[in-house]
C-alpha cells in the first residue's frame, strides 16, 4: 500500500502539500490535500494486486495512528469509485464551489 499522488485528480496537484520526509529520512512522505480552513488533509492510497485480492477474501485493512500521548483524532477511511465522490470531497476541503441551485445562474 503506498501514498499517492495526485491526491485528488491532476487539476488539483498544485494545491497538494508533502509531510514528512524533508529532513525526516524515517518517514515516508506523504502527500495531502488541505482543506481551505485547515482542519482537515486528506490523503489517497492505492493497494497493490495482492492487498486488493487479500481484502477480496476477507483480510482487514488495520490502521495505525501515532497520538504522541493525546487522544486519537478522528479519521474517515472512504472508497471512492467514480469522479463525483472525488468532485464532493474537493467541495468539502473548500477548493472549489458546490454547484449552483439557483436557477437565474444556470445556462440553457
């Protein structure tokens, strides 16, 4: 299982952001999307065959989080299949727009 990049989809990578890794050679880096209010990243992941086929028969996905003595903060794994579940979680971190439901803006 490795991080990916583009996080989001290829318009997006520019506003990506990279943990770890600069001058810390023991941690991978890890490339993100910032929310525009920034509380919150997010970040994509891409199984190899073997893990794909391994959680296809049963295997858990286990998640570690370091804490560093506090309480964990909260996380929300999500498989996301098509562009639209891609196109919401981009509105969510603030980076684009919700559609408009005001008809007076709407071409015909």
């Amino acid at each position: 299982m490795q991080p990916v990049s583009p996080v989001l989809t290829e318009e997006f990578q520019p506003l990506e952001v990279v943990f770890g890794g600069k001058n810390q050679p023991e941690y991978a880096q890890l490339p993100a999307m910032l929310s525009s209010n920034h509380l919150m990243i997010v970040h994509r992941w891409v199984l190899t065959p073997e893990e794909r086929r391994a959680i296809a028969n049963g295997a858990s996905l286990f998640i570690s989080q370091m804490v560093f003595g506090q309480l964990p903060q909260p996380i929300r794994p999500e498989i996301m299949l098509d562009n639209r579940q891609v196109v919401a979680l981009a509105q969510e971190l603030g980076l684009v727009n919700p559609p408009t439901t005001d008809k007076s803006e709407v071409e015909v």
